[in-house]
C-alpha cells in the first residue's frame, strides 16, 4: 500500500536544523539590502538557533548579544548565505577557541 501523497517540502540546503520560516526571513532581510556582511552575525543565529554550538547553553532575544558568531575557517570574509562557515558559540566557548585571538575584534566586526 503506497497511497501516501505526502510530499515534503523542499527543506533550505542549511542541512541538520529544520528552520524553514528562518530561512525566509533572511532571505527577505537579505533583500532589504543591509549592508555589507555585518549583518551575517543575524543569519547565523537565524540558521543555527540561540544555542552555542559547543557547550549547548540556550540564549534568548534578551541575552542574544552574548551569542557570538564563529568563523569556522577564520575568514571573515567568507559568509555563505547557507550558513556553513558560521558556528554560534558564546562568548566564553568563542575565547576557549580563539585563545590566542583578540575578541574584541570579533565584536568591532559585528558593529
Ligand atoms: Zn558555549
Ligand atoms: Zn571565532
């Protein structure tokens, strides 16, 4: 028996996370035409949650600045609409794993 007409909806290519409505949203607040790649601080936390992806600690939209944006190839420059080069970590999980890096540069880049 296959009379299943279920058919799923195309799903954005962002892999494991199952936001469809985030993703519309920034499509649409990419189009608002933002400027620059500062605002790839809001996709990210769009397209991977408010978690921090290393220790799970959730954040909420009043504590969301503490959520930072991690590069995973150390490229600010690279920022895939998809979201594959980003990792949301907290700001004490982001220090652990730039040690040796400044944090304050990852915050002038956020501005
Ligand atoms: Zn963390
Ligand atoms: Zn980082």
């Amino acid at each position: 028996m296959r009379d299943r007409r279920y058919r799923p909806h195309k799903r954005p290519r962002s892999g494991k996370t199952a936001s469809n409505e985030s993703f519309e949203d920034l499509l649409r607040e990419t189009r608002k035409g933002k400027s620059g790649d500062t605002d790839y601080r809001e996709r990210s936390l769009k397209i991977h949650g408010l978690i921090c992806a290393k220790c799970g600690r959730e954040f909420t939209h009043k504590n969301r600045h503490l959520l930072t944006v991690h590069h995973k190839d150390g490229n600010h420059r690279n920022n895939p609409p998809d979201g594959s080069n980003w990792e949301n970590l907290c700001a004490y999980c982001h220090e652990d794993e730039h040690s040796r890096e400044l944090l304050a540069d990852y915050f002038k880049d956020d501005e």
